[in-house]
C-alpha cells in the first residue's frame, strides 16, 4: 500500500476543518481538457486570431471584441454542456458530508461541485452556466437562454430587453475578484484548518496558492494531488502524483478504515 496514501489518509480521519483548493485538473476526470498542463485545451497554442488564451478570455478583450471573447466562452461552455461531475467531485462532498467544516475553494466555473453536492462551496471565478446583461438588469441561464450551448446564436449573445450584451457570470483574466468571494478568502486566511488540499491545480493565481502556503508557515499539513509539478510542490508536505478521482477515492476509503 502507497505509504504517502495511507498517511494523508491518517491526517484526513483526525481532521475536522479541511480546505480543498481545486482547479482545472480535478475536471479532467469527466474529460474536461485543462487550458494548460498535461492535455492541456490550449497548451502551447494560441487561438487562431494569434491571441493567447488569457488575452483572448480577458476582460480587456471582452470590452474590445465581445464576439472574439465569446467565440472561446462558447467552446468552453460546449465542453461542459452534458458532461457530469466525477468521482472526485463527490468523494469531497462525501466528506463534507460526515465532516461539516470541509471547504471548497475552487477556480473552476463548471459548477460540478456544486452539482456533486457540496455546500460550503466558494466558486471565485463564477459560474458559467450563469448569464447576464452587462447594460440592464436581466439575469438567466445558459440552459434556458442558450440551451445549454446547444442552439445556433450570433456572438456575442444580445440581451431580449435591451439589445445589450450578455455574457457569463465568471471572472475574466485581468479582472478584479467579486467582492463577496475576497471576504470569504480573508475568512479563510483567519482559519486555522487541520488540513489542505490543493487538487488539480497549478496554483499560479497568488490567491489561490496562498492558503496552501500560509497553512505550510503555520506547520498545518497540506498535500498536493496532481500530476504534474507545479509551483504548490515545493510547498505540499505530501505530494501525490495522480489523476484527481483515483487518489481522493483511495484516500477517503482508506480515512474510513
């Protein structure tokens, strides 16, 4: 039995306040590419404009070339369109489950964990399958105006009361973060968890990495599961290097033993 396993495992069963910091890798178990790494969307590319995916998906690009932006928020949004949570999704919502002060603080905007379950959920960078008007007060959803990415529209998609422009409720590159999830980050830096997890996740976003590093400073046991190196590897007390869903199932039923 892999003895990293086992210990994480051990750390898990003891632990009451756990963090779980995700991204794009642990998505790639339902067969989400990532947008970089390992089978990465866009790895080493850029889009067919000569733009790299950051600028193309900026906010800065969005006020210029909404289509241009929209063009790439449409691929996205087909990917996710019928594509489930996985195991790993649900394995952490399994333990929120039987441990209630378990925290999700993910960058990704495919809402899987909230559709796998989990509660304390902080989504930093928006929803996409969540639309509104960027001109009028209009709010709906990718499944009931867009059909969940499945309908033939004009880019970018018009608003039906103002002829605005609607686009998702995510955080576009260079875009400061809601208000509503900084505080809920601040919350976090004043928590004293037992246990981080960073999974899937490259931990470029400052934000992102920091609970990770911060919870390193104070001595509190932190692994990574992901496999590639990232900058969070040097940091992680326990590193796994494996697909998301198979390292957390094998962790959860070892912490229930």
């Amino acid at each position: 039995m892999n003895t990293i396993l086992e210990n994480v495992a051990n750390r898990l069963s003891q632990a009451e306040r756990i963090l779980f910091i995700t991204g794009a890798g642990l998505s790639a178990d339902s067969g989400l590419p990532t947008y970089r790494g390992i089978g990465g969307l866009y790895e080493d590319k850029t889009t067919a404009e000569g733009f790299s995916i950051e600028e193309a998906l900026s906010g800065s690009m969005f006020e210029a070339r909404p289509d241009l932006t929209w063009k790439y928020l449409w691929q996205i949004g087909a990917a996710l369109h019928d594509t489930p949570h996985n195991r790993g999704h649900e394995v952490i919502a399994d333990i929120e489950r039987h441990k209630p002060n378990t925290w999700v603080l993910t960058q990704n905007i495919d809402g899987f964990h909230r559709t796998a379950g989990s509660q304390n959920l902080v989504e930093i960078h928006g929803r996409a399958s969540e639309l509104y008007c960027t001109n009028y007060d209009y709010a709906t959803t990718a499944q009931d105006f867009l059909a969940d990415y499945g309908q033939e529209v004009s880019l970018p998609p018009i608003c039906p009361v103002c002829q605005g422009i609607i686009r998702p409720a995510v955080v576009l590159f260079g875009e400061t973060l809601p208000e509503r999830g900084l505080q809920k980050l601040y919350q976090f830096h004043d928590t004293d968890w037992d246990l981080v997890f960073a999974v899937g996740t490259s931990g470029l976003f400052p934000y992102i990495a920091q609970p990770l590093v911060q919870a390193q400073f104070k001595g509190i046991p932190t692994v990574e599961i992901n496999p590639s190196e990232t900058v969070l590897s040097s940091v992680a007390e326990y590193r796994i290097t494996s697909g998301a869903a198979v390292a957390l199932e094998q962790i959860w039923r070892l912490a229930q033993n």
